[in-house]
C-alpha cells in the first residue's frame, strides 16, 4: 500500500524555543508527528510518499498575514486572488486574511460576504481568511456575518479613502460593541482622526513632507485614545492596525497595564523606510498613516523589542499605477497604500540583522500572534503536532536585489525596487502541499477558504 505521509526535515526547523534537526511528519494536511535530533535522519524513505530535505535552510511556519487588500472583486484591476495569494506564496507567506473594502462590494452585510467567497473559489496558492467590516448602521450584520465565517471586524476612524466604506462615529462604535460585547470576536481599528490639525494645502504637492504635515502624530493619538476607552470599557477584543506613530505606545502600554484586551501592529514600511529618504514626487512611498522619522522608526523597533507592539504586518494595499499619481507626483491626491505581501519576510529580516532579532522573534511577530489575532492560533503560526502543515523553506544568509520582473502581485510599483534584502525565500508548503518551489509556483491553486470555527 502506498503511504500518504510526508516528510520535511532539516537541520534548522524552528520549534517552540529551540532551533534544532527535525523531521516533520505530515498527512492529509496536517503535522501528525515531529521527530528531533538524530531520529530526523533514522527514518525509512520508503515508509513516505516524499521526503524533502532541506539541509541547512531554515524551516518555519509559514508567515500568517493578517492585513492584505485583495480589492476582489470590483477593483479586481488593483489586484485579485490569484495574483495576491501567489505573490504570498513566494514571499513565504501560507496565510492571509483579506481586509473588507476596496474591493466591491465592501464586506459589510452577508450577502456581501457570500460574493466575496465565491469570487475567491479556485484562486488562491495560500488560505485565505476574511475580515468583516463595521460602518454606520450595519450592526444588524455584524452576528450574522460572524456566523457566516468572518475572522472578526474592521473599521475605520477617519475617511477610507473610498466612499463605499464609511468611517463610524463614537457612537457607531458603542451599538457595535455591545452587540459584539459577549462574543470573541475583534474589532480592527484604523487609528486615525481628522482633529483638523494637519495642513493638507500647505507646501509643495510633490514634497513628501507637504503629505506629513498633514497626517500628523496627533491624529493617531487622538484615535488611540478612544479605542482604549472603548476598549476598557467594553472589554470587546480590539486591535490597532498599522501604527506608524511611536508616540501614541505609551497609550497603548498603558491599556494594556489596565487589563485592555488591545493589540497592535505595524508594518514593514514603517520599520524599513523613513521620510528622510523619500525622494520628491516618489508616490509610490504614500501611505495612511504616513512613513514617519527615522527617530521614530528607531521608537517602534524599540517598542518591538519590548514586547509593547504584537505583531508586524504588510498592509498590502496596491492600486493601478495612474491613482499614484506618477505623471504629477502629486502626494496630496495620489492612492496610499504599499504593496508587499511578497517581500515581507525578508523585509523583515533584513532589518533583523540590526536589532539582534531571531528566528524566533520572527516566528512570534510575523506567524503566531498574527494567527491568534485571526482565531487561527489552534492551527497556523507554529510547527505543532496537529497543525497545519505550513512551512517556509529559506536561506537566512543569501540575499537578492528586488526587481520589477520577479514581482507577482498584479501592479508592481514598489518602494523597494533597487533595495537589497536578505533572507531568500527557496520552497513553500500550504496544507502539506508544494506551492512554491526553486522560482515556480504551482499553476493549480489549492488554499482553503479559512471560514470561524471551522476546523477543515
């Protein structure tokens, strides 16, 4: 009888605590065994279907991003299920969670949900969960679309940048939470508020710090305070998504002191460029909030030493290249957004390097707590008996220069062009499944649509 069990193995598998030789058993999907130390190499190849031995590369979980814009469908020209999830495949990535707007309809209702699973059938190389949105006067939604599968809410305190997902009012928040008061479900904040303190008209258009200036740090204070009141009081599970502003952590660390269940992430964009280094005109660099200082990307690492900031993320937000604004280089009407699901680990890692930082740090920011925020912590964001078989395979000490060709999302403008980054990522496993592999894709799409509560 033929097995159906596989093996992965190596001499540097990334366990709970310890990097070590291993030999990770996999069936239908799953981890059913791990074998340590000399035991990963004592294993009759004839007793599995296929052994893959990675050597000296690392093996880790693959990397769980919770932020990704998918804009699918309606903006499918911005991007779409085949070309995000497989950017992610290449970049090591096995799961992302797809944010509810840009795409058309938002995910605000449950029909608007069932329209979104179903453009996603047969079109993702990783699995895929999905986020709720929370606007004015859809809180009859929110249960229902928690029991049709979404991974919890997110919603947003300033303009979305599109009309179709509107920004809800203190208020808005207060019916949504006590809706959402006894349930697990977390409410995702884009924590920013116009407090009429910036200066979008002021200074020249194509100057980056004209766009700064009008994002200021204050308007992600001001947001941050609410959604720790809010949170304080509620106790509904909340969470601020892509914090560029290190001022507003010591608000954050205070919540938390207090009992608030709050998280928080930033992104590699903020953790990797710095408004110094933007060149005039260079859009391709907008985002909301904005890329700070170099002293305060020096804060926000410091707050990822610390433990003060949970996880890092893409916010992978990409557009079609005439909503940059290219031909004017005009930061005041150009879209915000970065495009980097691919690049993310080695974003990462890249600056690792500097802040004495570890495989596991790696694993703890990018993979697990990423997976917990998601309800996925039971089975994505380790290397555990009875998770799913999701591995990166990758070489820590090589390095490459990224370039326009190898990139896989569907609009490639990037930041990053030019930049050399380490850490190159050689095999992708999703479900105990091959989908990445020495420069190749597989060109049949096998991820699983990660639906709340589901176990398959």
């Amino acid at each position: 009888m033929t097995s159906t069990r596989k093996a992965f193995r190596g001499n540097r598998v990334v366990l709970d605590g310890t990097v070590e030789k291993a030999c990770i058993v996999v069936e239908h999907g799953k981890i059913v065994d791990i074998l340590k130390g000399e035991a990963a190499y004592d294993i009759n190849k004839d007793d599995f279907c296929m052994v893959v031995d990675a050597g000296n590369d690392v093996i880790m979980p693959g990397v769980v991003d919770s932020h990704v814009h998918v804009n699918e469908p309606g903006r499918t020209m911005w991007e779409g299920y085949w070309t995000a999830t497989e950017a992610a495949a290449v970049g090591g990535t096995t799961t992302i969670v797809d944010m509810p707007l840009n795409c058309i309809p938002s995910t605000t209702s449950c029909s608007a949900f069932a329209t979104k699973l179903e453009y996603a059938q047969n079109k993702c190389f990783v699995d895929v969960g999905f986020w709720g949105g929370i606007v004015p006067n859809n809180q009859d939604e929110l249960r229902p679309m928690l029991n049709a599968g979404v991974l919890g809410f997110k919603c947003f305190l300033i303009h979305s940048g599109v009309d179709d997902f509107p920004a809800v009012t203190r208020s808005d928040l207060e019916v949504a939470m006590e809706i959402l008061q006894d349930t697990d479900a977390v409410i995702l904040f884009h924590a920013e508020m116009d407090c009429s303190c910036g200066s979008p008209t002021a200074g020249e258009p194509k100057e980056y710090q004209t766009f700064l200036d009008s994002r200021p740090d204050v308007m992600e204070i001001e947001a941050i305070k609410l959604v720790c009141e809010l949170c304080l009081k509620y106790r509904v599970k909340c969470h601020i998504v892509h914090l560029s502003s290190a001022t507003a952590l010591p608000l954050i660390v205070e919540a938390k002191r207090q009992g608030a269940p709050l998280t928080v992430e930033t992104c590699h964009h903020y953790l990797s460029l710095e408004a110094e280094n933007v060149p005039g005109g260079a859009t391709q660099y907008k985002c909301c909030p904005p890329i700070r200082s170099k002293h305060n990307q020096e804060a926000l690492w410091e707050g990822i030493q610390s433990g003060h900031i949970d996880m890092v993320v893409s916010d992978h937000s990409p557009c079609t290249p005439d909503l940059k604004e290219l031909a004017t280089g005009d930061f005041t009407t150009a879209w915000g957004g970065i495009a980097s699901v691919q690049f993310g680990l080695s974003l990462f890692w890249t600056s690792c390097q500097k802040y004495d930082l570890t495989l596991h740090d790696v694993v703890r920011l990018l993979c697990c707590n990423t997976a917990q925020l998601a309800g996925l912590g039971h089975r994505k964001g380790a290397i555990q008996t009875g998770y799913d078989a999701d591995f990166v395979i990758w070489d820590p000490q090589a390095s490459y220069q990224v370039t326009i060709g190898m990139i896989r999302h569907k609009n490639k403008l990037t930041p990053y062009e030019g930049r050399q980054l380490q850490g190159v990522v050689k095999t992708t496993v999703v479900g105990g499944a091959t989908v990445y592999d020495n420069n190749a894709t597989v060109r049949s799409p096998r991820g699983n649509m990660l639906l709340r509560h589901t176990e398959n």
